[in-house]
C-alpha cells in the first residue's frame, strides 16, 4: 500500500519527527492523511479510531495535522511523479 511505503520512507528519512510521540508514526500519518483527503473533521477521526481500538483525543489529531501536514505534503512533492501532480492540481 502507498500509506505504508510513506511511513517507511519518513520513519528512514527523519526519525527525530516523530520522536517523543505517544503514538506511533503509522498512526500520525494515517490520520493526517485521513483528514487532508476527506471531509473529516477531528471528532469524526478521534471516533474512528477508537474503532479501531485507538484512543485519539480529537485536539491531538488537530495538533498532528498543524504540525506534519507541511512535512508530509513537502515530502510528498519530492517523490511524486510530475504527472501525479499536473493530476492533484
């Protein structure tokens, strides 16, 4: 899956980003991700992963989006195709 090769590609490219984190990078990712893709709000993802067995206050995925959506959209650029990104615009 391309989630999981992002998450590989961030974790070997910069451990300290996530360092300290309570929840793994995996975890972060996927709902950043999550959020930037679909009309989600926090509470709908907070919801979601406690699903999934995760207990996410909404107010930390809302801090996880202002602090790794820059970093994961730069990242992002870097390794996309030009075609990938004439497509997105």
């Amino acid at each position: 899956m391309i989630l999981s090769a992002i998450v590989e590609k961030l974790k070997r490219q910069s451990k300290d980003d996530f360092k300290g984190r309570q929840f793994e990078a995996w975890l972060i990712i996927q709902a950043v991700s999550w959020y930037l893709r679909y009309p989600l709000s926090y509470r709908d993802l907070e919801g979601m992963f406690l699903e999934r067995g995760f207990e996410v206050d909404h107010s930390t995925i809302n801090r996880w989006v202002l602090a790794y959506a820059p970093l994961i959209e730069k990242r992002l650029r870097r390794i996309a195709t030009p075609q990938y990104l004439q497509r997105s615009l």
